[in-house]
C-alpha cells in the first residue's frame, strides 16, 4: 500500500499511475469528495496533522508521498520516522514558502527575478526591526525597494494559479496591497518583460538517479497555465540550460521524487528560476500520452525506490487546460475533442465546476509542435464556440433545461 497526502488531480493521476503498477492507494485528505480519494483503495478522510490518521498512514503504508506541496511538512517529518516518505519534509518546507524558495535559490546561485522580503506583520514585536537581514520593512524602508516597480507583490504562503498575487507600481500602491494580505509575510518581486515561460519536470531516485522530461513552453492567462507546448520553441542552448539547473536544483535540495521548476526566459535568453513545485506538475502532464513514462509513474518509480523510467518523447504534445468557465451550462461537448483520433481527454471528476478551477486537459499528438499547437487551438476554439452558443440558446429559451448530466456524477 501507498499513502498519499492530497486528494486533487496530481493524486488522482499518480494513484492511476501506482494502480496500473498493481499498488494500491490510500489517501489522507480532510474532503469528503475528491479527485484521488475517489479512485483509492482508502480514503482517510482527516486533517493532514490528525495524529490517528497519520497513524493508519504510518503502519499499513510501505512509502508516502505528496500531490500537494501546502500539506504541513510536519506531517511528512512525523511520518518519515516511520515509512519511505518521498518528498522530505525539508525540501516541501522550502518549496512551499516562497522566502524559504528565493532564499534558497538566491544563496545556491541559480537566477531568480530581483526581489525583496517583506515581513508584512501586524504584530508590534517585530515592527522594530528585521528579525534577520533579509527581512526588510517596507513602511521604515522604501528605500529599498527601487527598480523592484513595477512589481508584483506574492503572499509567502498558499498562494496558486495566480492568487495570493497583486501587481503595484510604487510604495502607496505596496502599501495597500500589504493590507489586503492579512499580515502575511510576502515577497515582492520585479515584473520583468518574457520572453516566455518554460518549466522541466526532473525526478532524482533514491540512488541518485536524476532524469529530466522533456522542456515545456507554457502559456498562462489570468496567472493560471492555459496551454503547454512541447518541445518548447526555444534554442537547444536554452532547453540544454534549463534540464541542468534544474537537476542542479534537485541535487542542492538533496531531494528525492519528482519536482518541477518553473523558469522565466529573458530576451537575451536568459533563464530565471521563477518558482519549483515539490510534486508533479500541470505542464508536466503531456507525459502521460506523449512519454514513454509519464511524471506519475516516476513519481511511483522513486517512491517505490524502481529504477526511474526513460523520459523519451514519442513526439511533439501539446496540452490544453480545460477550466469550470466551460461548464457554466452544463458539460462541455467532448465530441469537439474526441473526434480528432490524436487528442486525449483527461477529466478529473470534480463535481463542481468552478470558474478558474481545473477540470481536466486534452493532450493533441502530432510530428510537430506547430501542428499539435493550431489544432489544439481549433479544439479551444469549437469548444469556446459551443460554449457561447449555449449561452445564447438559453438566453432565447430561459426555461429549458440545458444541463446535461455531469460525467462526475
Ligand atoms: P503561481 O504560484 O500562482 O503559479 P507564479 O509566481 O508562478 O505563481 O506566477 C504566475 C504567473 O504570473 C507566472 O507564470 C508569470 O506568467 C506571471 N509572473 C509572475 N511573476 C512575474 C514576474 N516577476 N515578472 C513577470 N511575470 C510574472
Ligand atoms: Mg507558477
């Protein structure tokens, strides 16, 4: 048996993974519904620091990992004196913390877009002064801050596709930003001009083994990922670049599963390490049709100390996200995706659709990036199509019924 903390897609896919392995799977996640404790053997139902369910964890599972990198690392740490736990709790204490993250970069030498620590905290005690010197305060200090406007100010924790972000121009505008953050300690970061966005999937065994897929050009709308585009179109210099910092980045966090590092590229085709997810990741999930392993069976594979698999693409993917905005009347028609025999649907079972919130993602196959990428826009398209269209059928005839019966339920 496996234990894993987190019941959203990234579980469900690794549980997939770890199924067609003949694992089985229990899942710690306090939700009464989820992704991956719908298809796990077991489903704890419990906070992830609730000491029974960390018990259960602990004593009928061979290893532990994570699908989500806000679980507190305590729980990690606690179970680790008992089981495999993959990743450690220190390298998910640093990856969750965007301080912990940009220290940790900064200090080990890998680019990161110039930025500064705001302590942000509502509590007295600490308005005297820097507790350590790279705390700064921004209301005794904007003298610090110069060349970091325009900038966006990130919340240090549990911010996601985006959120937990605001962009500011200057101090007053910093100010009120800070006030909206709850007294959380943020990170303020220069907004620098992309040239685009890459990211490497890399995973390191238990025997050191390091393998890195293939690089993703990522495109994202409204701060979340839209589209991934693979292989990524951009010189060999850059992608050779990117898998070395980010096997650079595993090595230096000793770390052990699979991770993510999300890079900037600059014009000059520079690379900054915008931010690293201690899990699989959503530009990563062209795997699972396109690679000869995909980033859930590696997740397994080190979990399970296996020898990593090849990371060999059959050819050029292209993934699309497929957000709750293309629910608003009902399920989407999948005819748009399925009726193109080299594009793979992935649903993910969540019984409500949200605006913003990840549904699911099709995967389009082709000999070329270029072609993967215009047919997977044509599907976008028809499905944006049918999607308005909808809308304006029910505008004419507001009483009719439009949903259809979710796949979910
Ligand atoms: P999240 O944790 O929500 O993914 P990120 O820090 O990765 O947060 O930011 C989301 C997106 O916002 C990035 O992928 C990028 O498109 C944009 N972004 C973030 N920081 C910067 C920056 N310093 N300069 C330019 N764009 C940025
Ligand atoms: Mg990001």
């Amino acid at each position: 048996m496996l234990g894993l903390l987190g019941g959203g897609q990234l579980g469900r896919m690794f549980t997939m993974a770890a199924q067609s392995m003949g694992y089985r799977v229990t899942v710690l996640d306090p939700a009464n519904e989820s992704p991956s404790g719908s298809i796990a053997e077991r489903h704890l139902r419990a906070d992830y620091l609730d000491s029974g369910a960390l018990n259960e964890l602990a004593s009928t599972c061979a290893a532990v990992t994570t699908e989500f990198e806000n679980v507190p690392a305590e729980a990690l740490r606690l179970l680790a004196e008992h089981c495999v736990v993959s990743p450690a709790a220190k390298s998910v204490a640093i990856a969750q913390n965007r301080i912990f993250e940009k220290n940790f970069l900064a200090a080990n030498g890998f680019g990161v877009a110039p930025y500064a620590v705001i302590q942000n905290s509502l509590d007295s005690a600490n308005v005297d002064g820097p507790r350590n010197p790279e705390v700064v305060l921004p209301q005794k200090q904007p003298q610090l801050f110069p060349g970091l406007f325009p900038g966006i100010l990130k919340v240090s924790r549990f911010g996601y596709d985006g959120k937990g972000q605001k962009r500011v121009n200057n101090t007053a505008e910093l100010d009120y930003a800070l006030s909206g953050m709850n007294g959380e300690p943020c990170v303020l970061e220069k907004l620098l001009p992309l040239e685009s966005e890459v990211s490497v999937v890399v995973s390191r065994g238990f025997d050191n083994e390091v393998a890195t897929f293939p690089v993703a050009e990522n495109q994202h709308r409204n701060g979340i990922l839209d589209v991934s585009i693979v292989p990524a179109r951009v010189s060999p210099a850059i992608v050779q670049n990117a898998r070395d910092i980010a096997i650079r980045v595993v090595e230096k966090l000793d770390y052990r599963g699979v991770l993510c590092v999300e890079f900037f590229v600059l014009a000059d085709g520079r690379l900054l390490v915008n931010e690293i997810a201690p899990r699989p990741h959503n530009s990563g999930h062209y795997s699972i049709d396109a690679c000869v392993t995909s980033q859930f069976e590696q997740q397994v594979r080190v979990l399970c100390g296996l020898p990593l698999g090849s990371t060999a693409m059959h050819g050029p993917a292209v993934m699309v996200n497929l957000l709750g905005d293309l629910w608003q009347r009902g399920e989407p028609e999948w005819e748009q995706v399925l009726r193109h025999p080299n594009v793979k649907l992935h649903l993910y079972g969540k019984l409500e659709a949200r605006p913003g919130r990840k549904m699911g993602h099709y995967t389009v196959l082709s000999d070329a990036a270029e072609t993967a990428l215009q047919l997977a826009l044509e599907i976008k398209q028809a499905l944006q199509r049918e999607h308005h269209h909808i809308l304006e059928r029910n505008e004419h005839r507001p009483d009719e019924k439009q949903d259809r019966p979710s796949r979910a339920v």
